[in-house]
C-alpha cells in the first residue's frame, strides 16, 4: 500500500482510501456503520429541496466557498470593498483576496454553539444584523481584515496579510475582532491564533503569494494544483507532518485535506478574478465535515451500530470519525451524481462544489435542526479550532 506523503497529499488518494472504506463497510465489516440505500435516497431529495428552494435557476449555483459567507444576509461585502483597490493591477487585487480567504478559512473551524457576532452597519450591512457558525466566522474574519488587523500598516494600506502581522497574533487580537466575552464563547480561540501564527512563519511574506506558487500552464490552473501549492506551502501549520491523515484498523492511513480543500475552493474565484482558468474541479473532493456528514447521518444514508456513536464524543482520529469522514468523501459523489440526473445537468454544469453549494451542506443544516436542539451534529466530534 503506497502511503508516502506525495501520494496522501492527492485528491486521488482521499477518493481511492474513502472508495475502500466504503467497500469495507458494504462488506458489513465496520462495527460503527451500515448503509441504507432508501437513505441515500433521501439524501438526495434533501439536497434538491434546498436546491429548488435556494436557486430558481440551477444554473446560476455558485461555487462553494468562502466567498458566499462574505455575502451572508445578501449583502456583497467585497463587492463594497474592492472600489478601494480599484487602482491596483488585477493580479495585486487578487493575491488580497488570497490574502483575506486564507486567514478566513483557518479561522473556520466550528465556533460552538452559543458563539455570534454582530455585525454594524457598513460594506453594505444594515446594521445590528447577528450572524453565528460559518457566516459568523466569515463576517467576523472579513472585518478584521478591512479594519486592517492582519497589515503590517493597518492605517495607510489596511487591505492586506502580512505574515510578520500574523507572527504577532494574539488569542485577544481574535477575541476582540470575534467579539468574544463572557457570554459569548468561541470554541478554540487559542488554536485559532496559533494557526494564524504559525501561518506567519511558513516562508510566505503574505498568503496571496499562493497565487504565485500555484502551477499554471497557457491561462489555465489545474483544481488539483492549487491544492498542492496549499499543502506545499502551508505544511508547517498542519498539525502533524502529513495534515488531516488518519490512521484506520483495517483500511491504513486515511487524508482527508477538508480545510486544504476548502481553501482550494475558496482560491477559485480570485484565480479567476486575475484572468485565469480554473479547470477539472471535480478532481477536489466533497469536503467531509459535520454538515456534509450530518446530512448522511440525519437522511439515515449512514446507520449506526451501535448507540455509543450518538451519545459520546469522539476525537478527529478515532475509528467511527475516520470511517464516517471516508464514507462522507465517497457518498458525496454518489449524491451529486443524482442530484445532476434529477436536474437534468452533467458534472461541467454542476461540478461537485456546486452541489455542496446547492446544497448537501445547507442539507445538512436544516436536517440537524430538525433533529437536534441547536443543530449540532449527529455525531459529536471533539474541536480545538486546527482539527483539518
């Protein structure tokens, strides 16, 4: 079994490790799970409810990604933003865009359930507007980025990441920009600032420099090499050598890369901002985090075996979480490719991460607050904000 870094870094081992798990649970020889075609199903229809609800026109779906927090509460954040960089070559504006979605998606790790930020009136908000879990963590880090708390100059050029900003980053630099207090508690505010700090240490004056690592060739990008370039670069922060890795019983060494893809994801529309071609984004995965596999869990696709799984907490390496993450990574594809028959599209109309967008995501989210005070997960995962 070839296990060395190069190949767990490739989207092509998440899919061949999560197509393995999901045989081996098929075969009816994990103890944490079953499968359930009629669930798989309702998964399916779960996704197209929301779809339908969400998107008059399928074909006007964006991509999942950071950005769309941006514009949580319908108003364009960035859109207000960019006339402030509008003298700027569309490659600088680019590489700040970078900048603001890399921070952006480390400070994504969940916030708990009690955490909210409320937002004031400005870059298009109305004012008082309260925003928690994601959209929150979006608008917060967004923010803090135009108030210019991650520049080296946060008065004459606000608008920017500066790694030896982000060097000095302190857990109360977050709390503040996160409005953090007694009665508003963000899960894994130290975490959260030693990813930035350690972001500040990896060798790049600023996050944007990604868009110069990333492998292009006449225009175009591959979506399989803005991932490499993110976990090339980034390697030091991961919290081991080889990132989200896992180790399973029977199957080996598990990646899953969620918050790298994330982050690939979120790269997309700045490449595309700096006149480049993003291609083969079905080569990324779905992205194997609670809501993704909530909505698996909560549509019974996935059946427990055991009543432990819902009633205990687990930790990201342990086996149910690395079988429920792979299964998560596999069943995505199986989903999305329903859901495109339903709608009558192929995979270059309605690539994986617009499914997610469309969404198994927002799926998630409606399933669990149907089943859960609070909307949490079906299966609770122990966080300090760098689980990847």
């Amino acid at each position: 079994m070839i296990d060395s870094i190069a190949y767990l870094r490739t989207p092509a081992a998440i899919r061949e490790r999560a197509e393995q798990m999901l045989k081996y649970v098929e075969d009816g020889r994990s103890q944490w799970f079953a499968l359930d075609a009629q669930g798989l199903e309702a998964a399916v229809q779960a996704t197209l409810a929301v779809t339908h609800k969400r998107f008059a026109n399928p074909a006007a779906i964006p991509f999942h990604s950071r950005w769309r927090h941006f514009e949580s509460g319908g108003h364009d954040r960035w859109a207000a933003l960019a006339p402030r960089l509008a003298a700027l070559p569309k490659e600088e504006v680019a590489r700040r865009r970078m900048d603001l979605a890399v921070v952006s998606v480390l400070l994504d790790a969940g916030a708990g359930p009690t955490w909210s930020y409320r937002e004031a009136a400005q870059f298009g908000g109305v004012g008082g507007e309260t925003y928690a879990r994601s959209e929150g963590l979006g608008v917060a880090s967004f923010h803090m980025f135009a108030s210019g708390a991650f520049s080296r100059d946060p008065k004459g050029d606000p608008l920017r990441v500066d790694a030896e900003r982000l060097a000095k980053l302190t857990p109360m630099d977050i709390a503040m920009g996160f409005q953090v207090k007694a009665h508003n508690v963000l899960t894994g505010l130290e975490g959260r600032a030693e990813l930035l700090r350690k972001l500040g240490s990896v060798g790049l004056d600023r996050p944007g420099a990604l868009l110069d690592a990333i492998e292009k060739k006449d225009g175009e990008v591959k979506a399989a090499s803005i991932l490499a370039a993110v976990l090339d670069k980034l390697s030091p922060i991961w919290p081991s050598p080889v990132g989200d890795v896992w180790k399973h019983p029977v199957i080996g060494l598990v990646p899953f890369h969620k918050l790298s893809q994330w982050m690939s994801y979120s790269l997309v529309e700045p490449l595309e901002g700096a006149g480049l071609k993003v291609v083969e984004l079905d080569a990324l995965t779905g992205l194997p985090e609670y809501r993704n596999g909530g909505l698996l869990g909560d549509s019974g696709a996935l059946r427990p075996k055991q009543s432990s799984l819902l009633t205990k907490s687990f930790a990201p390496g342990d086996e149910p979480i690395v079988e429920w993450r792979a299964l998560t990574v596999a069943l995505l594809d199986r989903v999305g490719a329903h859901v495109r028959l339903h709608l009558g599209m192929d995979a270059k109309q309605l690539p994986l991460v617009k499914v997610l967008e469309a969404g198994t995501w927002f799926a998630g989210r409606v399933l669990a607050a149907e089943r859960r005070p609070g909307g949490g997960p079906p299966i609770a995962v122990t966080s300090d904000g760098t689980v990847f």
